[in-house]
C-alpha cells in the first residue's frame, strides 16, 4: 500500500487509516485482533481510536475498551512503524462523567489514561473529538448558530490546550496535536494562536467525509490546502449507506442500522435516491460501490486519506480488495453529475 507523508510532520503512514470504533461492541477482541493482523499485512500502518469508543451505543461504562483491546495488540504484536491516533471526547459526551468540556487538566488526565490503555509510550496523533463551543457535524448543520460563542472564551480555551500540547510533547507522551470535527474559521485561529504564541501546530483535521457528505468542499478545502492540514475522512462509506445493504430502505440483522435505526441522522427523505444514483455509477463503470465511494476520496485535489472501519474481518477483506483501484476521468464526472443533482442529502 502506498504510504504518504502526513501534512507538515515527519510521520508517513500508508493511504487508509485503520478505524476501530466497532471494537468492544459489534466487533469482538478476536475478530478486532484478526482485523488489526490483515490491516497490517495489507501495509497498514496507521490506526485512529477515541476515548469514548466503543459505539454504537457510546456509553460511560465501555468507553476506553476500544483503545484497551487495540492495546493488548499492540503489546501481543509489538508491531513496528505503527502510527496511533486517538480523541479527547468533547463537550457533552456520555462516555465522560458530568459530560465535562475539553480542559488542559481533563485532557492531561485523558492522555495518560490513553497511554495506559494502548500500551504505547507516545501517541502519534492527539485529536480533540470536537470543539467544546459546538459544531455543525453529526448532521447538527440544521439548526446550526454560532452566535452563542464567546470569542473571547475561544482563544482562551485554544491557547490553553495548546500550551499543555507543548508541555506533553516535550515530555514525550505526544507527538501532535490535532482536530476532528472542526470547521475553517475554527482550524484558521487554532493554526493563527499557534504561529503567533509559538505554540504547536496542528497537524489534521479529522471530519465526516463522503459521496454523501461534502461539507468539506469549499471553505475548509481551501483552509486546508493552503496550510497543508490534510483531511482524515471518517465516514467514506456513509456509515454503510454507500455499500448498498441498506438499498430499497431495508435493515439486515447485526447491521449498524439494527442498533441506529436512522444512523445517526443519516436516513433522509433523499438519501436513497442518492444511493441508487451512485450503485448505479459503480455498476456503469464496472466498479464495486464500496471500492468506488473510498477510492473517491483519494482522488480529491486536497490531501484526503480514508478511514477504513469493519464490523468484521470479512468486510474488511471486501474493504482491502478495494486498494489501487482507479477511478476513471468518466466515472468522476458522473461523480460530479449526481451531486450537483441531488446534494446535501443528510
């Protein structure tokens, strides 16, 4: 698999990242373990987690046994090369006590929990999960206002997780900081706080990206190509949508819409249509939807790489089959087509 340098850092990782959000849940430690061993020999060497993770449901009582199962991995493989990624849960969560904001003392005491789980001496990639003055993702887009925040409070609140970046880097518990969830005015004034106070730059901005959800194709694009922050992709299947399972509006057992029957916001009045009209395109152009939707993303003009999840082993086989196929200048303008067609689905 080919491997690329990540942004401005000195990390490479290879084109998919691996996502582990189903382990513990959907995903047993076997299968979790089995996944991590063929992503491996696949030439993966690039995992992200979270700290609230497991999901489906995310709840106070599992979160961490996502990075606790990809840790006892880690110290069975010992695996060499490997970059890890993982969040800070934000403001609100479930998975944290008191739904507490992200702060430098919570997230002092998250790293270290992170640590202990992982079984890693550093983490390679540190990403707050979302900002804690709010967001439009997770389909919040709606009703979205940003008149309630505080600019003020904003810059306080940058300047201090920045600093205690700085402090943990040197001590060598991380090596970047990092966004998810974030928006282009919010990325501009983290990397501005950071040029100006001498601060630690961050290096991606992890956010839902797919045939289905493009919201990051104009403002942040632009932010992120002309301060290379490359895309970490969450979501580039749609959260299944895009394989076609859920096709004709059916829910097969053990699936994800089984225990999220609207995944998460993503069914829609339109968003069928928009299934249908990319199945067909994959099948016009001879290519597997699942192999089409990811491959998409890596044919972006800005610096976008996948993250791959699998509820198991066997689709995660069906993910990796998917690895150099090319989209065609055709297939990407029938890509185009339908979009303008039918955007914003959800």
């Amino acid at each position: 698999m080919r491997k690329i340098r990540l942004g401005q850092s000195d990390l490479t990782v290879s084109e998919y990242c691996l996502g582990t959000m189903t382990y513990g849940s959907q995903t047993d430690e076997a299968d979790a373990h089995r996944q991590l061993d063929m992503a491996m020999e696949a030439g993966i060497n690039f995992l992200d987690a979270a700290e609230m993770y497991p999901v489906n449901p995310v709840t106070m009582d599992t979160a961490g046994d996502t990075e606790a199962i990809v840790g006892r991995w880690i110290a069975d493989r010992k695996p060499q090369d490997l970059i890890v990624a993982t969040k800070i849960t934000g403001k609100g969560s479930v998975a944290i006590r008191d739904r507490a904001p992200i702060t430098a003392d919570r997230m002092r005491a998250a790293v270290d929990a992170s640590l202990r789980r992982m079984q890693v001496e550093c983490i390679d990639i540190y990403q707050l999960h979302w900002p804690n003055r709010g967001s439009y993702h997770f389909r919040q887009l709606w009703g979205f206002d940003p008149t309630g925040q505080d600019r003020a409070e904003t810059v306080a609140h940058m300047t201090e997780i920045l600093t205690l970046a700085q402090e943990l880097i040197a001590a060598g518990k991380i090596r970047h900081i990092a966004l998810s969830n974030e928006t282009a005015w919010g990325l501009g004034l983290w990397l501005q706080l950071a040029e100006s106070l001498g601060l630690p730059r961050v290096l991606s901005i992890q956010n839902e990206y797919s045939l289905l959800c493009r919201y990051f194709d104009t403002d942040l694009a632009e932010a992120c190509w002309n301060e290379q922050v490359p895309l970490l992709a969450y979501s580039p299947l749609a959260a299944g949508l895009l394989t076609g399972k859920y096709a004709g509006n059916v829910t097969p057992e053990d699936s994800r819409r089984a225990r999220n029957s609207d995944l998460g916001g993503r069914i829609t009045g339109r968003v069928f249509e928009a299934v249908s009209g990319y199945l067909g395109i994959a099948q016009q152009h001879g290519l597997d939807p699942v192999h089409m939707a990811v491959q998409w993303t890596l044919s972006r003009p800005v610096p976008t790489l996948p993250i791959i999840g699998a509820t198991t082993s066997g689709q995660l086989a069906h993910l990796l089959g998917g690895v150099g196929v090319d989209l065609t200048d055709e297939a990407k303008a029938d890509i185009d087509q339908l979009h303008r067609a039918i955007p914003m689905v959800y």
